[in-house]
C-alpha cells in the first residue's frame, strides 16, 4: 500500500510537468495542423478535431471556474507581491498567478491525504497518522514557496553568469556606431540566454509604447540582484545626463569581469571546507573498515583462542 501510494503520487506530479513543458509545443502544432487542413480543404477533419475537444473545453470552463474562486479570495497586494516573485522566477512552466494558488490549493488538498495514506499503510495509530498529516499540510504550504524561491536564485545566477560577456558584445556593437537600441537587438540575435530574453522583452514594450526608463525598469525588478539594478541604474543617470553610455559599460564589464574572477576563486577557496563533510561521513568510515577491519576480526579470533 505504501509503495503504491508512493508511485501514485510520484506519476502524477510527473504528468503535471510534463504537461507543462509540452503544452505549449502541442498547442502551437495543432494551430498549423488545423490552417493546413483548412487550405487543403479538410473542414470535416477540423470539425471533427473540435468535436473531440469538447472534453478540453470542459477542463478548462472548470478551471477558469476554480481561477475566478481563487481571484476572489487573493487580495490586490498578495496578487501584486506573488506576480512579481512569478515574473523574477521567470514563469516556471508558464504559471500565472492564479495557475499557482491553484497548484498550491491542490498540495494543501492532496499532501496530507497522502500522508495520511501513508501512516494508515505504516500503522502507526490514530496520533501518528494525524500527526503526518500535519507535516503534508506544512509542507504543502512551504514547497510551492520553496520553489519559486529556489528557481530566483537559480535565474539570478544564470543572469549574473551571462552579465560580463553580455556587456562585452554590447560594448563592442555601440563602439562600431550602432544606437543602443541597435546594439541591443544584434546582441539579443547573436546569443540566447536570461539577459538576451529580458531585454528582447525590453524593446518589445519599448515597441509597443513604453519610454526606455520604463522598460529598463522593468528588467530592474525582473531581474532584482545588485549588479543589475546598478547596471540599469547607471544607464539611466547616463541617459538623463547625456553621458557617454560606451564608457560607462565599458567600465561595467571590467568590473563584472573582475567580480567573476574573484567569485570563481571564492568558490575554489570554499572547495576544500566542502568536501571536508562527503569525507568525514562516507569515505573515512569505508577506509576505516576496509584497513582496520581485517585486524580487528583477527583480534577477536586470537582473543577467542
């Protein structure tokens, strides 16, 4: 019962992500499945493909049911604080704000049943069974904010991996005479990455009507660590000063060179201390038994003697 309960659960949070990662490809596909039937004439093949998403339409009325229930209860401040935290993790599998109240409405719902499932299967009495049911509702409110939490950091390191080299080739398109807007674009074309995306975001809004100090405001909140919020703080005062934007990124990337530099070394320093624990626990207990095990067991046989 225990490992049926376990793979159960195990399939379905696998099923989810899977979904998630290729709901967008299968949607995309059957967009241009359905234009191609229709220029070729197959309208009987489209109604009969929409025949058989009549099951998706009630999905998803019920979602969009369960997401109006939820929107009424998330207060216009928790909403704003929680959309900000989605947009700094980078949407994770494309959840809005109301997809993940939902997905952690479901972990409050099924945890602790599933937990409960498992004392009932370990039996452990009435005590031990809610007291595991208590721990899946705990963790049901922790893990959905652990992981965005985890996947900011994550994105945060990725972004200030890819600053110095973003830098440079910026630096190098607005030498050559490009505009900064220009120099962003054949940047965003040549590499992909974090920066590239949140600056392609950039000059999409900048399109579409924003002023530059708005679309580099928004990177700043998207993408919240120092270095960025001085970078686009420093291109900001230059803008507004009519300072040279060349030189002062080329200053940055110097300095964003040297700060990797010496993070890499930091991280080199903090090896040793690192493996000092893998070593303590597993390997010295192993070479231990292996050279000391032999003359112990003689030991004992010449005391048993």
């Amino acid at each position: 019962m225990l490992i049926i309960c376990f793979l159960l659960t195990v399939t379905l949070i696998s099923l989810y992500i899977v979904l998630k990662l290729f709901e967008p490809k299968i949607k995309v596909k059957k967009r241009i499945d359905v234009f191609v039937n229709i220029e070729k004439g197959n309208i009987r093949d489209v109604e009969e493909e929409e025949g058989n998403s009549a099951i998706k339409n009630i999905i998803q009325e019920l979602r969009t049911s369960v997401n109006d229930y939820l929107g009424k209860k998330i207060s216009s401040k928790k909403e704003t604080t929680l959309e900000k935290k989605l947009l700094q993790a980078g949407n994770p599998m494309g959840m809005t704000v109301l997809d993940f109240q939902a997905l952690k409405l479901a972990f409050i719902i099924i945890l602790p049943l599933v937990f409960a499932l498992y004392g009932k299967a370990l039996r452990i009495g009435f005590a031990g069974v809610l007291l595991l049911s208590f721990v899946g509702l705990l963790l049901a409110f922790v893990l959905p904010g652990f992981y965005l939490n985890l996947k900011i950091k994550q994105r945060y390191k990725q972004a200030l991996k890819e600053l110095p080299d973003f830098l440079d080739l910026l630096t190098v398109c607005l030498e050559a005479g490009l505009g900064f807007d220009g120099a962003l674009n054949k940047v965003i074309s040549k590499r992909s990455g974090i920066l590239s995306t949140e600056f392609h975001i950039c000059i999409e809004e900048m399109r579409l009507g924003k002023t530059r100090k708005e679309g580099l405001t928004g990177i700043r909140e998207r993408l919240g660590f120092d270095e960025m919020k001085s970078l686009i703080n420093s291109i900001l005062q230059a803008e507004k000063l009519g300072i040279s934007i060349v030189q002062i990124l080329r200053i940055k990337s110097r300095e964003e060179r040297e700060k990797r530099k010496q993070r890499a070394e930091e991280e080199a320093m903090k090896a040793p201390i690192k493996i000092l624990f893998p070593l303590v626990i597993f390997i010295f207990p192993s070479i231990f038994t292996v050279l000391l095990g032999p003359a112990i067991i003689q030991f004992m046989n010449t005391l048993g003697q």
